[in-house]
C-alpha cells in the first residue's frame, strides 16, 4: 500500500483543479457546470483542510470558478 504525501495530493488535486476550470470555462450544461463548480470547490476545502493549501491559493480557486460561472450567467441572453 502506497501513502501519497500531501505534497502530492496538491499537486494531484490542483492539475485537476486546473483541467475542471478549463472544462467548466467551455460547458453549456449547466447540470455539468454545477457539478463541475461544486467538485472544484469540494478539491479545494479538501486541500485547505488538509493543510496543504494556503488561504490565498483557496481564495484564487473560489474567484477563478466564481469568475468563470458569474461570467457565464451574465453572457447568457435574456428570456
């Protein structure tokens, strides 16, 4: 049985992080982009609690994704 170190998790978690926000940045579903924005913020509660994530690295995370579905919402034309 092998043991990540939480260095590794980071940086495991944060390539994913990385690819879900590219992901979530071209989705048109929005039940995808939900789950897309709930599981990059869960990766990064995860990392902050393990306490291998500083508090501005979470903050960035929750900006980029808040950005990316704020942008999202205010590019969608009205009905």
């Amino acid at each position: 049985m092998t043991t990540e170190t939480p260095e590794a998790i980071k940086a495991r978690k944060m390539l994913q992080i990385d690819a879900l926000l590219e992901a979530i940045s071209v989705e048109e579903r929005p039940l995808s982009k939900a789950f897309y924005h709930g599981w990059i913020l869960s990766a990064a509660m995860e990392l902050w609690d393990r306490g291998v994530l500083t508090r501005e690295e979470r903050l960035d995370i929750e900006a980029r994704v808040s950005l990316i579905v704020k942008g999202e919402a205010q590019n969608t034309p009205a009905e």
